[in-house]
C-alpha cells in the first residue's frame, strides 16, 4: 500500500487492519522523505526515484503483490507496472487517474506549503487539517494526528515529511498534467486486473479523467464512494474496504 503525497504509511491503517483479517498479508510503506523513511540526500522526488523504490521493495518480496495506490502512490503504481509489465498481480488505484484537475492539486500543494515555521501544538495540527477538509468532522480525540508530526528542539511540530517535498520540483510538480502523456502510456500498457476507487467529493478526479482511465484499460473497473473527498480510504474506510474486498476475492 503506498500512501499519497504528504501522508504516511499510517493512512492504510485501519484498511490494512481489516485486510489483514481477511487473511491477506499487507504491508504499508513510507514513501521516501515521508513518516519513517529517510529523506533524499539530494532532494530527488521525481516520480522516477518513487518507482525505482516501489520496484526495489518489490524485488524483495519474493512473489507479486496486488498494488494499492492513493493519489502519487496510485501515479507512482500506475507507471511502474506500465513501464515494467508482470511486476505486479492486481492495481488498484484510489482517487488517480492520469487526468487530474489542477485546482485539486493546487490546493494539496498549498497544504503542504503552509505553515513552514510548524505549529505550537497538536490543535493548530488539526486546525489546518479541519481547513483542508472541511467535508470532514473535527475528531473530539486529536491524539491520532501526532503520527503525522514531528517535534524539532524548538519544541514546536512540523509535518513528518521532508519540507523539499513542497518545494518546487515536489508534490506540486509531480502530479501535474505534465505527466499525463507518461500516465496514459502506462496505462495502456497495463493488463493485470485493476480497480480505481475514487471519491465522489473529490477535486482531483473528475468524471472525464475517470471515462479516460477505462477507455485505456479497458478491463478495468471504477467505483464511486459518494461520500469520500480526495482522501478515500480516510473518509469512508468501511465503503472502501468492502469494494477492494470483492475486487481482492476475484483475484484469490
């Protein structure tokens, strides 16, 4: 399971829990310069250097694994089985197609720009995450969002991601239409069993970049959770585990 940009591996928790009880083994990972990974030395995180990662983990695995990909996880899957057929079993990817719309990711461009001085506690976290999505309720218990930050000497919390990441050349730079032809080659290339799971509250996928997708895998399948925004699997995880659970059983 790879995580969008600005997340970490603990955004598929409660999805890899329910997984895991199905009797699947899953395994999240940390994208580079995100969570627990170490950042990039030379501040590379062009979609290239995400996809020679995916691949060495894979490499690892021993066997081919179903690819589980949100926003530039999905974008980091998409292309790495396009561009190296067999690599994997099943794709499925959440809220990404190779049609993004661009006011969607400015906005997330934006998020991850803000406040580069940190914040003073774990409520300005979850203010600017309330701010982000508002479609969200507040959580009464904020507790959980401490996974997401870190706290320098300075006592004050800074998002657990490398700030080059925002910078240009970053998650801005990235998921653009800039990569769209790379994206529609890939997905042409793709034959293995594929499912796009996207959120009918969503600024980043609209309708066309959905018709798009199945028109160049045309063995693929779309579903809509209506009431998820850009954050899938966060926004209605018990939805979203119940179609990756049936898309799961046709490949066992």
């Amino acid at each position: 399971m790879l995580h969008g940009g600005g997340q970490t591996r603990h955004s598929w928790n409660r999805a890899a829990a329910t997984l895991s009880r199905d009797g699947w083994t899953v395994y999240t990972l940390d994208a580079r310069g995100h969570g627990d990974s170490d950042w990039a030395p030379d501040g590379d995180y062009r979609v290239d250097g995400l996809v020679d990662d995916l691949r060495g983990v894979i490499d690892q695995l021993g066997e081919m694994p179903v690819l589980f990909g949100a926003s530039l996880g999905g974008m980091t899957g998409l292309i790495a089985e396009g561009e190296n057929p067999g690599l994997m079993r099943g794709l499925v990817l959440v809220d990404i197609t190779p049609k993004v719309e661009p006011e969607g990711v400015r906005r997330i461009a934006d998020f991850m720009r803000g406040n580069p001085d940190g914040f003073a506690s774990l409520d300005e976290v979850a203010d600017a995450v309330a701010a982000y999505q508002p479609h969200r309720t507040r959580p009464s218990n904020i507790e959980g969002l401490r996974r997401n930050v870190r706290e320098r000497s300075n006592g004050r919390l800074y998002w657990h991601w490398d700030p080059a990441f925002a910078r240009p050349g970053g998650v801005g730079d990235v998921i653009t239409s800039d990569h769209h032809g790379r994206m529609v080659a890939a997905a042409r290339a793709v034959e293995v069993p594929t499912l796009l799971v996207h959120g009918g509250k969503s600024d980043i996928v609209s309708t066309d970049g959905v018709e798009e997708l199945l028109g160049l895998i045309p063995h693929a399948s779309a579903v809509n959770v209506s009431a998820a925004g850009h954050m899938v699997a966060g926004d209605d995880n018990a939805v979203f585990t119940m179609e990756v659970g049936g898309f799961l059983d046709g490949l066992a």
